[in-house]
C-alpha cells in the first residue's frame, strides 16, 4: 500500500496550491482519509479530514475558509485545494488514510490512520 503526495512548491502569500494524494495497492473508497502537516520545530498538526463517501469533512481553525479538501475515490485521490496561503502555512503536508470503517466519519485523531504519505513540502513567502 503506497500513498503519493504531490503538488507542493513554492509560493508567494496570497498564492494557491492543490495537493494530490494517490493511493494505490488497496482501495479506501469506504475509509477517512486527511492531510496533517509539520512545520520546522513543531509537532504534526490536523489540516483536513474527509470521510470515506467524502460527506464529511473536519478543518482546523487555521485553515477554515482558504482550503478545501476533497475525494476522488473512482481515482482513489483525495485532494487539498489551498488559497489565500500564508507564510504561517509553510510545512510538510502529509496525507494520511485509515483502515477502519469510515464511510460517514471521520479521525482527527492522527493515530486512526494506519498509512501515510511520504510528505510534500509547501513554502509561502512573504
């Protein structure tokens, strides 16, 4: 089971970036899948969670109306469109997908999801 996250770059404040996360040796149509991220010197913070029929969806405070998580489970990719960036937003961002049950809900827990990415980096200057 591998789970590819891409998209990450560098961008100015203000700027946009959509992240893809492709997985592929197993399906997770039914399971909750996310995007967390970890700045330099900090701990590994929720971004994004999206239940497995993509109904449901959880963002942390400091995202909340700039980014958009969403699912495409015919391409079994989940996404994270990201606008109004911030130099604050500047992290490894990792997709993270679970093996429970979740088609309705979803985890902030980071420790319910079994299988992460291996992070892509995101950079907004100022």
């Amino acid at each position: 089971v591998q789970l590819q996250a891409s998209g990450g770059g560098l961008v100015q404040a203000g700027g946009s970036l959509r992240l893809s996360c492709a997985a592929s040796g197993r399906r997770f149509s039914r399971n909750a899948m996310g995007w967390f991220r970890q700045a330099p010197g900090k701990e590994r913070d929720i971004v994004a969670v999206i239940s497995g029929s993509g109904g449901s969806t959880y963002y942390a405070d400091s995202v909340k109306g700039r980014f958009t998580i969403s699912r495409d489970n015919a391409k079994s990719t989940v996404y994270l469109q990201m606008n109004s960036l911030k130099p604050d937003d500047t992290a490894d961002y990792y997709c993270a997908a679970s093996t429970a049950y979740s088609d309705r809900i979803y985890f902030e827990d980071a420790n319910k999801y079994n299988y992460w990415g291996q992070g892509t980096q995101v950079t907004v200057s100022s």
